[in-house]
C-alpha cells in the first residue's frame, strides 16, 4: 500500500466518514498529503525542547510524543514498543529514527493552520441559503502530520504505514 491507499484507510475508519465515498474520501487524503508535502518544504528555523519519559503505553493506547506548551515529550517506552513490531516486520527502522519522525509529527501539528487545511479540502458541513459553513474533515491534519514527519526525518517507512501496523491493520 503507498500513502494514498493508507491515508484513505485511516479516514475510512474515522467514525464520522462511513457514508462517505471513496472518491471523496480519497481526494480529502491527497489534498492532506500534499499540504503535509508544502509544510515540509517550509522552512526549518523552529527550535523545539524535547523531553523524554516513560508513560506512553496505556491499555488500549500508544502515544509515541505529544506537543505541551511549546515542549515535545517523547514516550521512550512506546518507541520501544514501536521498534519491536517494525524489526517483527523486517523494516529498517531505529529508536533514533522513530524518535525523530515523533518529535516531526508534532512540530507539524504545531504548524499547520487547520482553517487552510479544511479550505482547500473543500469539506461543506451546513447551508444556509447561499452561505455555507466550511466542515472540519477528521483525520486529514493527522495524514498532513504523518507525511510531514515522513520527510523531514527520513523514517525507512511510511509513518502512515507503521501506524498501520501499530494498529493492527496491516
């Protein structure tokens, strides 16, 4: 599967997007993908301090970093984690690697201007006569954070795909 087809298998199984068409889920994934593409080629003069602690693995729940008032902590126990399955599937993936595509992740969401995002999606949740009210898709700054990470750390895999992965579904 490449990045399109998983993109499109994450918003598939967001809950608010079962009635939706894969035509429509599939352009909302490449449009995610792309403005995941324009951040990344942004510039890079963001400085970011980083903590890492235990605490990412909870029942049910696997959180590899997370952004805090201008900190990004880094779960070293679900990078653990992370590693073990991408060495289970032969991917050439390090802590170090997966660490810095995390800590990209977050850098991501802290930079991506999600009124844009749902602009160019195109999403319309409500009319009103000739007014419209743009719609939030759920999931796509997800797929822009994913693909942004992707580039900017060089991770061997599609985070997309080790997310994946990590979820069961591939």
């Amino acid at each position: 599967m490449n990045d399109l087809d998983l993109a499109v298998s994450l918003l598939r199984d967001t809950p608010t997007h079962e009635n939706r068409t894969g035509e429509q889920l599939r352009s909302w994934a490449q449009t995610a993908l792309e403005y995941g593409d324009e951040l990344a080629d942004g510039s890079d003069d963001a400085t970011v301090q980083i903590v890492e602690r235990e605490g990412g693995v909870r029942k049910g729940e696997l959180l590899l970093a997370e952004h805090q008032r201008g900190t990004v902590i880094v779960y070293t126990d679900s990078l653990r984690v992370a590693e073990k399955l991408a060495k289970q599937r032969g991917w050439p993936v390090t802590r170090a690697s997966l660490r810095q595509a995390a800590v990209a992740h977050e850098v991501a969401h802290h930079r991506l201007d999600v009124r844009e995002l749902n602009r160019r999606l195109g999403h319309t949740a409500l009319r009103l006569g000739r007014f419209q009210v743009r719609g939030h898709v759920a999931g796509a700054d997800e797929i822009a954070a994913h693909r942004f990470a992707h580039r900017r750390s060089g991770l061997a895999v599609s985070p997309l795909l080790l997310t994946a992965a990590l979820a069961g579904r591939n």
